[in-house]
C-alpha cells in the first residue's frame, strides 16, 4: 500500500492544466482543451488517422473519391467498426469473443436457408438470423459465466463448431443472395443497383454513437466497466456480474449476425470464406488500438471506431498506391504492438499523476 | 424462537435490539469458520467486533450483510426473523456494508464509486449533473476532503478511498452499517478521519458494527467489545468494562495455548 501515499501527494498537487495559468482567458481554455485532447487515448489515434488519410489523399489521386471512400468506409471499415464495438463492450467486462467472425459467417446462410427451403418472409428470415447471433452470444455466455470456462477457450470452441456448421450446411460453397432479399437488402447495405455506397457506413457510425452514450451514460455501460474494473467489488454493490456478461456476449452476437447479413449484402454472395477469425481479430486489433485495456475496466466505443477506421486506411490505401498487401500485416502487427505498449507504459506514467 | 440471546451480556433489553443473531454457524464444507454466535446490536450503539485473522469476523460481516447465507441459526432484524437473501435484499432492509477491499472501482470517477449501483437515472441516461451534485454535497457534509468527485478512485489515498466508501454505504440511509477493518493500512491521521465519520454517524442514529483487528483505537468509538476467537464469541462487555489491556491478554493467551498446542503435536 505505499504506493497510496504517493498518490495522496499527487491529488494535492495542481490541478490538470493549472499549470497553463497566465495569458488572457480564451488562450487558457484553448491550451486547457487541447490538454484534455491529448490526454484522451483517442487523441493519438485519431491524429495518426487523420494523417494518413491526408498522405494517401495527397499521394494518390485515385484515394479520395467516391467509389474508392465508399469502399474504404462501407466495404472495409464498416464490418470492423461494428464488430469492434462488441468487443470493446466486451474487454471491458473482461471478456473476449473469438467467434464473432464465425456467427458473421453462419448468419447469412440462416438467413439463405430460412428464406429459400423454408419459404420464410425476407423480414422474419432476417430478425431470426440476428436472433441466432444473440442464442451464440447466450452459448457463449452460459460457458463462460454459468459454467466457468476462460472466454478465450468457451469462444475458441464455439468457433470450430461454428465453422464446421457452416461448412456442412453449405458444403462450403458461396451462393448468391436470393432475388427476393435484394429489395430489403438495399436497407442493409446492398449497393449493387443504387452505386451510392454508404449505407453499411452510415449503420456503423449510428451504432457507434449508440453505444458511446450506452457505455458512458447508461447504468448498463457504467456497471459493464465497474465488473471488468473490480468484478469482486461490483459484486459487493449488489450488480449482477452474470447478466453484465451475458449481456455483452449476445450485443456481440447479435452485431456479429448484422455484420454478417451486412457483408452478404454488400457483396451479394453469402460466402463461407467470409468472415471468420480475419474479421475477429481484426475487430480486437481494432478495439487495442483505440485504446481497450485487455485487462478490463478501460475502453471507449470511440477509440474502438477510430482504431477500425485506422485497420481500413491502411489496407484501402496500400491497396491503392499499389504497394503489395504482404508487408501490411508487418505494419499491422507493429501498430498493435505500439498501442498496447502505448497503452501500458501511459498508463504508468497516469498512475504517477505526470500526464 | 424467542429465546433471549445468552452469554454474559453486558446491557441487553431484547427490545432495544436492532439486529439479534442466534446460534448462528458456518461451515465451508469441512471448514468450520463460525460456531453458534450469538451477538446482539442495540439501536445507535457501535459494536466493536475484535478478533485475530482469520476467526471469523469477516464470514459473518459476509452473512450480516446477506453476501452468504449462515450454514445454520436466526438472524432478527428488529424483532422478526428474517434470511437475507442477497446483497441487494440486506440493503433494501437497512443493512450495509464496508468491506475491508472497499469495493470501489479504481477506473471510475469518486462519484460513480459513490453511486454504484443505485445511480440516479433519467431513462434511459444517467443523470450524470445531479449525483455529481449530490455526492460533493454529501462529501462536504461529512467534512470528507476530496480533490473532486470526478476524480478516478485510483488517484486517491488510503484514507480518502475510506472515506468514499463510508460515504457511499450511508448513502441509502442504513440503519445498520458493517464496517470491515476501516482502519486497516491507515495511519493515525486519516484513521481520525474515520473515526470521526464513526461518531457522525452514531450521532444520526446509525447503529453500527466495526470489524477490527487493531483494537486500541476503536476502543475508543465503540460502546461496547464483543472478542471473537476461532469461530466463537469469548468476551461480551462495554468498552468502559473493559481496555486494551485485557483483550491483548486474551489474544496472547490464545496464541500461547495455540503455540503450546503446536508444540505438543510436534514432539
């Protein structure tokens, strides 16, 4: 406990931007704001973001235009950022899904399976596909919570299974979405008549700022945190630590399935390439870039968003300069690895009351 | 049952019990941690409850405040039998709780901490303004300095993490508070700013429980010492009736008898 004390001597010590005093009023509260800014994990993310949007615009004239963003953001973004979200919800209680990517692969052929042998409606086809993404999410839940296992192995089984149902349901080949669906499938992401190329992007943004204000000004957020930050403790204050975790696993289920029936669309096949553990852990990489302790109790649905967007920068980009796909992954993999230190060691140097 | 509680205690009118446990026992499967407790809590009083690591003074606060259910006995809140069922259902009688790990989440801010888990909401939103308000206004009604109360818990000491803590549980207006060990990695001063928050809250009316280890210092805010040793009640007296002396003798006669004990298995 000797490190309580030294904690005690920082509170006393100036307040967070005090040491900006002097100068007129506006000056302070710019120098105050952009503080504030940089303290935020997010901030580094976002500048490192907006910097290469810039180097590829300005690097290729083929970077910033209609069909190249929608495919930046609807294409590539899209599915990252909305998976991310659930694994952000996720790590921050103190979990992880390893097969989210996998319930985005089975969701379209529920969906394919329901609608062409059953004769189901387009819409029921749909809500039942979804809902099979939230009974995964109650699966994994009832591993994880009910029976104990560690998230990394309940989620790694539930993968396999996953993907070996898909595989023999679909004898692994792709089919194309069924002509009855491609009305409907306008409304998820369909551009395959219209050109116009924002829709996934447009459910990816509305689904960020949804679950911002869940996780920073709902009871639901707020205990989320408090079960990944001190579970024990949460417990003693009487929060139901089992229906927190339940919970985050089916909302990750259930983007998982959306995600899925987004992807299908988009690309108006239903594949059982899609998916899998590629867009799982590129959703992880997404949720540390941005800042997610994987320890639990940290993490913004934000940081998660920016760190996607980041992921889809860099492929879209390189892809269009024309440099090869094989060295992303090197840039990639550096990019986690800094986050993560990033991460530790700030959250060090926090701890010591300097930042 | 409604025996009166037995033992030598010191002052007891059955009426002006708040909190009456009887024949109260736990056992964690061959492990015996409490055997036939009976203790008794009198409206406003401040019950010291003393006793070495690990002779059960936790698993009862644990029980008292309906975390775990007793293996066997009777719990009497005011009078009538009740089974406390949960966490949530103790409170909701007007039992809380400071555990000794404090249960303070060290990523939120103080004011979260002090509200967790009985926000004020907004449907569907917290409502962020007013328990910021009203945690600084009860903070500073209690004369608990704290840098801010949107201050990450991480940030704060020993003393002001106490605090908090203590002002959360007083927060739902209990009749009956536990407080596990709120001394416990405290120096004399901050340890002053818990005892005073002692006598405040005898002063509202609370009746309290306060789980101790080192007993000189809570010698002086308790009314009366209850000493627990291995699982059993062994000293029921008014903290006037008794000192720091005696009971440091009754420990260290316990840990003689524990070493000779040890000694005899040994040869």
């Amino acid at each position: 406990m000797s490190d309580t004390a030294e904690r005690a001597a920082d509170v006393t010590g100036p307040p967070p931007g005090g040491r900006a005093a002097g100068g007129n009023g506006f000056l302070r509260a710019v120098r105050h704001g952009l503080g504030a800014f940089l303290r935020q994990r997010e901030a580094t993310v976002l500048v490192v973001v907006v910097a290469l949007f810039l180097y590829f615009t300005i690097d290729s004239p083929n970077f910033l235009t209609h069909p190249n963003m929608a495919n930046l953001l609807s294409g590539i973004a899209a599915p990252y950022i909305i998976l991310a979200i659930g694994e952000v919800m996720l790590l921050i209680c103190g979990e992880i899904d390893l097969s989210v990517g996998f319930v985005l692969t089975m969701s379209p052929f529920v969906m394919y399976f329901l609608v062409t042998y059953d004769g189901v409606p387009a819409i029921l086809a749909i809500i039942i596909s979804l809902i099979f993404g939230l009974v995964v999410g109650v699966v994994n839940g009832f591993l994880v919570v009910t029976l104990g296992l560690p998230s990394f192995i309940a989620t790694l089984g539930t993968s396999f299974v996953l993907y070996g149902l898909v595989l023999t349901t679909s004898h692994g080949e792709p089919v194309n979405v069924p002509a009855s669906l491609q009305h409907i499938g306008k409304f998820f992401g369909n551009e395959t008549t219209s050109g116009w190329g924002w829709s996934a992007f447009i459910w990816a943004v509305a689904l960020v700022a949804i679950f911002q204000v869940v996780l920073t000004q709902t009871r639901w957020g707020l205990h989320t945190v408090a079960v990944g930050g001190n579970q024990l403790g949460a417990r003693e204050a009487g929060i139901s630590v089992a229906r927190i975790k339940y919970g985050n696993f089916m909302i990750t289920g259930m983007l998982g399935a959306l995600v899925g029936l987004q992807v299908a669309f988009y690309d108006n096949t239903i594949d059982p390439a899609a998916g899998g553990y590629t867009y799982m852990f590129y959703a992880v990489a997404a949720a540390v870039l941005g800042g997610t302790a994987m320890l639990g109790g940290a993490g913004t649905i934000i940081g998660g968003f920016l760190g996607a967007l980041l992921l889809a920068i860099f492929t879209d980009g390189f892809a269009i300069i024309g440099v090869s796909a094989n060295p992303l992954f090197i840039v990639f993999g550096a990019g986690v690895l800094v986050a993560m230190i990033a991460n530790v060691q700030l959250g060090r140097l926090r701890e010591a009351g300097r930042t | 049952m409604t025996t009166a509680p037995d033992g030598e205690a010191a002052s007891a009118s059955a009426d002006g019990d708040i909190l009456r446990i009887e024949h109260v026992s736990k056992h964690y499967g061959a492990v015996v941690a409490l055997i036939d407790i009976n203790i008794h809590l009198q409206r406003g009083e401040v019950l010291g409850l003393i006793g070495d690591n690990g002779a059960g003074k936790s698993t009862l606060l644990k029980i008292l405040c309906g975390f775990q259910p007793p293996t066997s006995g009777h719990i009497f809140l005011e009078g009538e039998e009740v089974t406390l069922k949960s966490v949530d259902h103790a409170r909701s009688l007007g039992i809380d709780a400071v555990y000794q790990d404090l249960a303070l989440v060290n990523q939120l801010s103080v004011y979260h901490n002090m509200f967790l888990n009985r926000e004020r909401v907004r449907w569907p939103l917290l409502n962020q303004r007013a328990m910021r308000k009203e945690a600084k206004t009860r903070l500073d009604e209690m004369g608990i300095q704290i840098p801010s109360v949107t201050a990450e818990v991480a940030k704060l000491s020993g003393g002001q993490r106490q605090a908090v803590a203590v002002a959360r549980s007083v927060y739902s207006n209990p009749k009956i508070l536990l407080l596990d060990e709120p001394l416990a990695a405290m120096g004399v001063k901050e340890g002053a700013i818990i005892l005073d928050l002692v006598k405040e809250l005898k002063r509202r009316g609370v009746s309290i429980i306060i789980i101790a280890h080192n007993y000189a210092q809570v010698l002086e805010v308790c009314d009366r010492i209850n000493l627990i040793q291995g699982g059993k009640i062994t000293l029921d007296k008014l903290s006037s009736e008794t000192s720091a002396d005696q009971l440091t003798e009754m420990v260290v006669a316990e840990y003689r008898r524990a070493l000779e004990e040890r000694q005899r298995a040994a040869s």
